[in-house]
C-alpha cells in the first residue's frame, strides 16, 4: 500500500541510492534533491516551496492507502519517463484497461496548430524558416533545433509551458465533469514542469542506457551520436527513476512490461478514499444535494 510521508520530514538518503524496481519490495522514498548537473536547466531553486507530501508505493507495514489522509482532489496519475523508453506503450495499455489518460504530447500538438497562441509565439521567436508550405510548424526541424541548443530548448519550453499546462487542465476538467475518478497523466516534462507534485502516484518507465540507444535508433533511423544526444537533453533517466513512486522497467520483452503493469493497474484502481471520493463529480453532487436537503428541513421547521 501506499503511505503518506510525514510533512516536512526529508525522505533519508544514502551516499548512493540503488532504486529499486517493481519486481523488488517498492521504490525508495521520493527526495527533494535536485536534477543532476548534466540538466541544469531544471534544477529546483532552494526557494521552491517544497512539495506536498507525497505517498510512498510497496510498503508493506504501511496501514490502508488515504487513511491518514491526503489532499488530492481525485487520483491525479502520473506517468512519465525517457525518450525511448517505452512510455507510450504502457500508456496504451493504461487506455486498453478502460482508464482514461490524458496525453501532454497530443495537447502539445493542439496547442501549436496553425494560428493558435503557441503557434504565433513560435513562429515569432523562431522564424518562419520553421513552418511547412501548409503554414504549420514543421517539427521535426523545429526538434532539430531545440535538440541541438539548449538555450532554445529552455526557450521553447516556456513559450509553450502555459499553453501546454492550461490544455492538460481543461483535459481533466472534462473528464471530472463525466465523472472520473482515476486519470492517467501521460507527461513527458512531468518533472521539468513541477507537475509531479500534483499527481499521486508518479509512475516511471525506465529501460537501461544501452536498450534506450538501440531502440531510440531503430526508431528514428538516427546514428548513435544523434540518439546520445538527444537522450542527453533530457533530465536523466536515472534521476527521474530515484524519484518514482513506481518504477516500470521496460527492459526486458513485452510480456514482461505486462506482467509488471497488471500490478499497478491493481494499485491505482483500488477504491477512492472518502477524501477523493467527496471531491469528485459524484462526491460534489452528493454534499449538494445533501446541503438542499438541510436547508428544506430547517426552513419547514421553522414555517
């Protein structure tokens, strides 16, 4: 079961953490450390307000999940990981059990469309030499220059952060208003936009460096340089994983990315606790009638 961390208690650290998967007894407890280095772009300055807390998956001293307490509003899923790294397959299986997911990249690509907001910030920071003859934004030469210039990746990344942010929330809202109540949130820059503070649990796919390169050029048909690169202009992989909640190790064949999904599957479809239950569509629909109701007694009682 998952546990809440203690508010301002720091998850304890060891010189050199060796997270573990799935397949182990849970994950470490999530750290505040900052990204390594090598992505110092997404480094949380010291005056970040910390996060709220978060829960920790596979404990299994831990008492029932919620029953100490949590602030979610409905059970916000992350879902994260590397380029290459299978995410889009275990979010396609999250679709395949009936869960509704909410995808950052599809609403990126809305968000960039021809004469949309984000798509006059790009062109005006950018160029036109971006565009296809059709006046869309051609993104594979767009990719190309954000991948190879981090100053323009940081660039691109705040130009479209608020777009990106305001198109996943209306995403959610909509699903709220049909009555979700668990919703996958497939996000790439899940860390990079602070937006794992929000979600509870956060899930990482992670596959080893070696496998991530070899797909990463089968995919694309990119030398190894090209695809070494453009792993490199991410937050590290590794990182992300030592801040999971749950870790997906998508390594191996299929099969055995199945094996560990029905798992989490079973742990984030286990019924709501009566914080997430009141605040979702149905819970808010209960406290109004039940609100109605008072109010029509107490005003016959006093006619």
């Amino acid at each position: 079961m998952w546990q809440p961390k203690r508010a301002g208690v720091p998850a304890a650290v060891s010189p050199s953490p060796q997270p573990k998967t799935l397949a182990a007894s849970g994950v470490p407890a999530r750290s505040n450390l900052a990204p390594p280095a090598a992505a110092p772009y997404v480094q949380r300055p010291d005056s970040t307000p910390p996060p709220p807390p978060r829960l920790q998956f596979g404990d299994s001293n831990a008492s029932t999940y919620g029953e100490k307490g949590t602030e979610e509003e409905m059970r916000l899923v992350g879902l994260t990981g590397g380029i290459a790294s299978g995410k889009s397959t275990v979010s396609s299986l999250f679709k395949d059990a009936g869960l509704p997911v909410v995808d950052a990249d599809i609403v990126a690509r809305d968000v960039v469309r021809k004469g949309t907001g984000g798509w006059k910030k790009i062109v005006k920071a950018f160029g036109n030499g971006i565009l296809l003859e059709n006046g869309e934004i051609d993104r594979a030469r767009l990719g190309q220059i954000v991948f190879s210039d981090p100053s323009k990746r940081q660039l691109l990344n705040r130009l479209l952060a608020p777009h990106i942010s305001s198109g996943i929330l209306w995403e959610i809202a909509k699903l709220w208003i049909k009555g979700c109540k668990v919703i996958i949130l497939d996000i790439p820059l899940l860390f990079e936009t602070k937006m794992d503070r929000w979600t509870n649990p956060v899930i990482v796919v992670w596959v080893d460096p070696q496998t991530q390169i070899e797909r990463l050029m089968s995919r694309d048909g990119c030398s190894e340089e090209q695809a070494q690169n453009r792993i490199n202009a991410q937050l590290a992989l590794d990182w992300k994983k030592s801040e999971a909640d749950i870790v997906i190790n998508n390594s191996a064949s299929l099969d055995d990315t199945k094996e560990q999904f029905q798992e989490v599957l079973r742990k984030v479809s286990e019924p709501l606790t009566w914080k997430e239950r009141l605040r979702s569509r149905d819970g808010l629909f209960s406290v109004v009638i039940c609100t109605a109701v008072g109010v029509l007694l107490a005003q016959k009682d006093l006619l």
